[in-house]
C-alpha cells in the first residue's frame, strides 16, 4: 500500500492518501450499465458513500462491456480494502433493488455484484497510468469531493 501524508504542524495531518484501484463487475456480467438508469443509481449510491464513510473517489467510469466499473478510490486509515468493497458493493446494491424493483427479476437472491475481488495499489508513478485507463472506458464520471471549509460539492480539476 502506497501512503503519503504532508503535515501543516508536527501534531495536524494535512492530507494523506492511499489510492486503490478497483473492478467491480456485475454478477453474471450481465450488462447492466447500458441503462442510464442504472448507471444513475449506482453513481448516486457511491457518492452517498464517498459522504457518509470518507471514501474519495477520484476517477471512475463504467466498462466498454457495460458490465463492470473500474475507479480509483483514496481508502481512509480507519478502513481496509475489504471493508471499503463492501460498503461500495453493499450500499449500492441496496439501493439499486430499492430504487429498480425489477431487478429481482434478473438477480432472485438479490446478489447484484460477483467475480473475484481485485483491487491494486496506485502509487505516483502508476497513477498517471491509471487514470488514463480508466478515464479510456466508455462512459465515465467525473466524482466530486466537498469542500472542507464550505462543505459544498465541488467537481475534482485534474491535471
């Protein structure tokens, strides 16, 4: 794991960051992500995620397959990698089912994510590659981080 921190005093950490980047694909690599419907829920799920756990999600975009989602998180100190999966496989497939009942159709046991878990380290060499990957799929999202001193939501600049 790649970890970077910058202090504005000996006892205040300024910024730190340990980005991973993660494939989710859905189960049975239906091709879910050609609706825009579905496209939209699951976005709004991860951003209620990036607010409610502290997750940044600074690149994210959905597969040319339009099964899968390849995004490159910063996970927080306080979680790991398998917590952060799961609280981005879970929450979004709650309110995926909630919000697109119809659903329960194609998925009966309600398991709207599969495959094996995969999930990298980026560190600054990689990052640059990483992110001209992910920003190559078909669709893509630009995420959103608040600003801490307005709490409003503001869109990332990248370089």
């Amino acid at each position: 794991m790649v970890s970077l921190a910058y202090a504005k005093n000996k006892n205040e950490l300024d910024w730190v960051y340990n980005f991973q980047h993660i494939v989710l694909v859905s189960k049975y690599r239906f091709k879910v992500f050609r609706n825009p419907r579905t496209q939209k829920v699951v976005t709004d799920a991860f951003r209620e995620v990036e607010m409610q756990f502290g997750i940044k999600i600074k690149e994210f975009a959905f597969g040319d397959d339009y099964a899968h989602i390849h995004m490159m998180v910063n996970v927080p100190a306080n979680l790991s990698m398998q917590q952060v999966r799961q609280i981005l496989k879970s929450h979004s497939a709650s309110k995926v089912f909630k919000e697109m009942p119809n659903f329960i159709k194609r998925y009966p046991r309600k398991e709207f994510w599969g495959g094996q878990p995969t999930g990298t380290s980026v560190g600054p060499v990689g990052q640059n590659i990483i992110q001209n990957y992910i920003r190559k799929q078909d669709v893509s999202y630009e995420p959103f981080m608040p600003d801490r001193e307005e709490r409003k939501q503001t869109k990332l600049q990248f370089n």
